[in-house]
C-alpha cells in the first residue's frame, strides 16, 4: 500500500534492499536503494514517475491497491532514465492514450527506450497542469541535472518539489524521510551521489538552484526519486550542500590515491603521508589503494579533497591500469578546485610520473609541481626524500 507523503500525496515506490551494483556495474550502491514513485490524489489523479522494470510486476500489483489503473488522469515522467521510466511500459500498456507529461527531451529519450508512441504531453519551464481542488502541478525543465531530459515536478498548495535525481542517494529506507534515518550514512550516500554523478553539471546545478531561488516558490517538502526525503530545516540544508558542492567543493583534506605493483610505490605513498602529516597535524589525509579500494568512494573522498597525490609504477611506459581508469573517471567527473600531483617508482625510463602529472593538468588539476619519482626499490634515503616531498607539498596545499 502506498504511504501518506503529505495530504492527498502518497508514497508509491519500491525500496531495493539488495542493490549493490548501479548503472550496470558502474556504481556501487554499499546501502541499497530506492525508487521514488508518487501518487497524487486531487480532482485528478496523477503518478509521478515509476519504478525501475525489474520491479514493474510488482509495481502493478500494488499500485491498484491504491488507485484504480483506469482513474489514473496523467503520468508524469521527470526522466527517462529506466530506474524510473522502467515500469510505464507495463502500465501504459493498461492505461493507453492517458496522457505522459515530459519535457521535449524526454518525448526523445523515452522513445528511444521503448519504442513507444505514448500520448506525449512535452512542457516546457513554467507549464502548469490543473488538478483540481485549487491545486497545479508546475513543470521545470532541470536539463543535465543529470541527463539533457530531466525535469522537476512542483505542486502548489503543498509546496512540494518532485526532484527526481537531484537531491537523491542511494539509501534503502522505508522511513521515506531524511530526518529519520542515520545521518552519517544518508550524508555520505548524499555527498557519493553527487560526486559521482551530479558533479560533471555542477555549473547547470548552481544556475537551476539561483533560477528555483528566483521562482520564490515555498518548498515544505523535496521529494527524490531515490533514496530519502527532505522536509523541514532538511530542505534548505540539502539546497545549501547543493550550492556548496556545485562551486568547487574542497575539505581540508588530502587524498593519496596510488596502486602498486611489488610495493615501492606503496612504501613511497606511505612516506610522503608521514611527511604530509608532519607539515599539518590538522589535515585529513587518506591512502588509497586504487586497485584495493572501491572506485566510487575513491571519487567521493577525491570530492571532498583540497588536493590529491596520484602513483604509480611505470609500467610498459604508462601507469598501471587502475590509476588510468580512475584518471579517465576523472576526467568525465570534471571536479574543479584541486591541487594535485604525482609520484611513483620506475626501473627503467620512468615515464607514468610525468605522464600523470600531464594528465592531470590537462583534465583540470592545477598541479603544483613536477612530483617525485624513484629508481627501483626506494630506499631509506629514497623514503627521506618522500617524506620530506609530503610535507613540502602539505605546505603548498594549505
Ligand atoms: Fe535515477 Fe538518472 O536515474
């Protein structure tokens, strides 16, 4: 049964206790996650988005338990994307010619997916649609935020902000809100969401924020399509983080992020964190192995970083693969405000170090100096050199 969200809107989604694996095996998901579908209950009935297909049986089974299919007036689709478009096939299937409201991109994406000629209904910012009982639903357009289709969902009278992705994380709870789940989790699914998928438009996000700041519109409430909701003092908390990680978001921390193939490069990680540590006894610093760590909360700590150390071996003239892949991540991430550098051991011509220290620059690090590399084993020499290294870098990154 769906569960009250706020007067005539109910909670219809379905929380995945099991995913561990987002976005094929792109992203991981260590807490599950939900996916938020809303039924809005006025003079007209309309269901805010879905579930993803691997739930749509299920989804159908339960949603008459709530509204009966044929009274459902209007479905809207925020986004494309198949955790939440995944069971309107099945639906639409029982309910053809009901209405679909998406923006013109969404017309595209979701044709593209299924292949469906569906009563596409496309709006634009600031399109409204009646519902009865002195109440609209108001559309705006939130392209990028995260896919070129994605919209936001407003209804007045309850001041409630359909947000789909933004905002969201991967957290499965069946408390619905954010005030009554643990913070520590829900921040760090929050801030891992952002980093590793919302971070790339930040420049879309900070101009979406200033525009819903102009709109004036009261917001008692921003319901997700993932994970836990904000009402109270949570929303303009969840604006405000928002605003902060869309504009070069740093921390006082550091992030040595290295792999290693017979453990010099380790030992000089190792090295110039006591060094770092010397210089700044306030820092936070964490060493990352990069073949040993999971990716994405590798990325999230690098989110969170003032300045990062990148290592590797010089291996067949590059770095080794998981540093480039995590480079490459990076990359298409697109962080702004970094400090970084490189370091890492060679026995022969030593090329990954300076190859690093150009890729970084190139995908937007300032990097701060030529780095450090080491012929073969480092030695006890080698590892004064390291630490003295970490602590003049700690120094320039302060
Ligand atoms: Fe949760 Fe962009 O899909």
């Amino acid at each position: 049964m769906g569960r009250r969200v706020k007067n005539n809107v109910y909670w219809v989604g379905k929380v995945d206790w099991e995913l561990r694996r987002f976005h094929g095996d792109e992203l991981s998901t260590h807490h599950g996650s939900t996916y938020n579908s809303y039924l809005v209950k006025e003079e007209k009935t309309v269901l805010i988005d879905t579930v993803w297909a691997p739930f749509s049986a299920e989804f159908m089974r339960e949603l008459p338990r709530d509204v009966a299919l044929d009274k459902i007036d209007a479905v809207v689709l925020n986004h494309a994307e198949v955790d939440h478009s995944g069971a309107a096939e099945d639906l639409l299937a029982r309910i053809p010619g009901v209405p679909v409201y998406c923006t013109p991109n969404g017309v595209k994406s979701l044709k593209g997916h299924y292949h469906k000629n569906w009563n596409f209904k496309p709006v634009r910012t600031g399109d409204t649609l009646d519902i009865g009982n002195g109440k609209k639903l108001v559309f705006i357009e939130a392209a990028m935020i995260h896919w070129p289709d994605t919209m936001f969902t407003y209804l007045t009278g309850d001041n409630l902000l359909f947000s789909n992705d933004a905002f969201g994380q991967h957290l499965a709870t069946d408390k619905i809100f954010a005030d009554l789940v643990d913070k520590p989790t829900l921040w760090f699914e929050d801030m891992k969401y952002y980093a590793n998928i919302v971070a790339p438009w930040s420049r879309m996000v900070d101009a979406k924020l200033k525009e819903i700041r102009g709109m004036n519109l009261p917001i008692d409430m921003i319901l997700t399509s993932h994970g836990a909701c904000w009402r109270g003092p949570d929303v303009a908390e969840v604006l405000d983080k928002y605003a902060q990680w869309a504009n070069g978001y740093k921390e006082n921390r550091i992030v040595i992020a290295y792999d290693s193939m017979w453990g010099g490069t380790r030992a000089m990680a190792e090295a110039i964190a006591k060094g770092i540590r010397e210089a700044d006894s306030r820092v936070e610093l964490q060493v990352l192995s990069l073949s040993r760590s999971d990716k994405n909360d590798v990325m999230t700590e690098i989110f969170r970083a003032k300045a990062i150390l990148i290592g590797s071996p010089s291996h067949n003239k590059c770095a080794l693969a998981s540093v480039g892949a995590a480079l490459e991540e990076l990359r298409g991430l697109a962080f702004k405000g970094k400090k970084a550098a490189a370091f890492g051991c060679y026995g022969w011509s030593g090329e990954a170090q300076t190859r690093l220290s150009s890729i970084l620059s190139e995908i937007g690090f300032d990097v701060v100096d030529d780095g450090i590399k080491n012929l073969w084993e480092p030695d006890a020499e080698a590892l004064d050199r390291c630490f003295e290294y970490g602590r003049q870098f700690a120094l320039k990154v302060r």
